[in-house]
C-alpha cells in the first residue's frame, strides 16, 4: 500500500515537472516573430488557436529535424495531449479552465510554427552550406 502511495506521489511530482518545464518552452518562443513565409504557409501571424496545432505539426515533420529540437517538440507534442484531454474532462466541470486550456492550446500551436521557422533556416542553411562546396 505505501508502495503505491510513493508512486502516485512521484507520478504527481513528475507531472507537475513536466508541465512547468513544457510552458517554460513555450513561453521561450512566445516573443519570437516568424518569417513571411512561415506566416503565409501557416496563417498564424501573431496569435496561434489550437485548431493550427494539427496543420503546423503536419509541416513541421515534413521538414528535416534539427537535432536540438526533438526533444521539445515531442514535449510540446504531449502537453499539447494533455491539455486536450483536460479539454474534455476538466473543463466540463471547471468551465473558467476552457479559456485557460485554449489559450495555452494557442500558444502550443505558436511553438510549433516557431520551430517551423527554425527548421526551415536549418534546411536552407544546410542547402547553401552544400551548394558552396
């Protein structure tokens, strides 16, 4: 019985880890504007909805991964998971928690079409890296 108590318990403090660590990543590219191209591409141009997550995460593994992104993109991935299940458990009996829950659901989406941008000048750099030579 203690045994499975010390297990919840450390899966509670994991998650609580795990979502401070997510928004922090978010937050980091919050203020990051994006390029012409991303915007036309994506149609985001200053705020993202959660509805554009989907679309942009189609684009971003079209193009080639860099490795120091896979990692976050696959956290955001999962929190953006969670935030939609909170959607449909929490917020049916917390209603002021939707707003949060889109809002945070938006941002993720703006994560995603930052590292778009990311990836693009990645994949354009390497281009002209190998063209030189």
């Amino acid at each position: 019985m203690m045994a499975a108590i010390i297990f919840v318990v450390s899966l509670v403090f994991l998650l609580q880890f795990f979502v401070a660590y997510c928004r922090s990543l978010v937050a980091a590219t919050a203020r990051e504007q994006l390029s012409v191209d991303v915007q036309k591409v994506t149609g985001i141009s200053q705020e993202a909805h959660g509805r554009d997550f989907a679309k942009v995460m189609q684009f971003l593994y079209l193009c080639p991964g860099r490795p120091e992104d896979r990692g976050e993109v696959h956290s955001v991935r999962v929190y953006f998971d969670l935030l939609n299940f909170m959607d449909r458990t929490f917020a049916k009996v917390v209603p002021g928690s939707a707003r949060w829950i889109e809002r945070e659901r938006g941002k993720c989406a703006y994560f995603a079409a930052v590292a778009l941008d990311r990836r693009i000048s990645f994949s354009r750099g390497l281009l002209a890296a190998q063209t030189e030579n």
